[in-house]
C-alpha cells in the first residue's frame, strides 16, 4: 500500500515545504481500518482520473481518499453479492 500511495503523491503537485513521510504515515493512518483490496482501487482511481466531485489537478486529501475506498468496498460487497467475482467483466 506504501508503493501505492507514493505514486499517488507522485501524480499530483507536492508543496515543497510538506514532508513525504508525514503525509504518508497521515494517510496510512487514516485506511488502516479498510481493507487493502478497496484502499489499492481507490487509489488507483484516483490516479487514473475517475473519480468525480474532486478536483483532479490536486492530491485527494485522506478524507477523500477514505470516502472513495468506502465507495469502493460498497460496491465490491455488492458484486460479490450478485455472484460477479473479482476481474469478471460485467456486459451493461
């Protein structure tokens, strides 16, 4: 999850006077309770610019980060329910 979230600071602009290993361990903090399968996800939605009502020119902060990963499990929890398993492709 480290290696994640470092490359999701390495996406956006950093303010040079923050300190990497104190807006990691912030954000460590904040999903330790999650799931690292929904954490990842989020992660990687940010990145690849999907997820909306944020501004995607900025890092999310950990509120947001935490908003997405709980999206995230929701809807995992939801396939699993319907019986898609994970990397299934689902036609709409």
């Amino acid at each position: 999850m480290t290696k994640s979230l470092t490359k999701l600071f390495g996406s956006f602009p950093q303010s040079p006077m923050s300190d990497p290993d104190l807006q990691l361990r912030a954000y460590l903090d904040a999903v330790e309770d999650f799931e690292c399968v929904d954490v990842l996800a989020a992660i990687e939605r940010f990145r690849q610019g999907e997820v909306k009502e944020v501004n995607k020119a900025y890092c999310p902060s950990t509120a947001q980060l935490c908003d997405e990963v709980r999206y995230r499990k929701q809807m995992r929890e939801i396939m699993a329910r319907a019986g898609v398993k994970p990397g299934q492709v689902v036609i709409q």
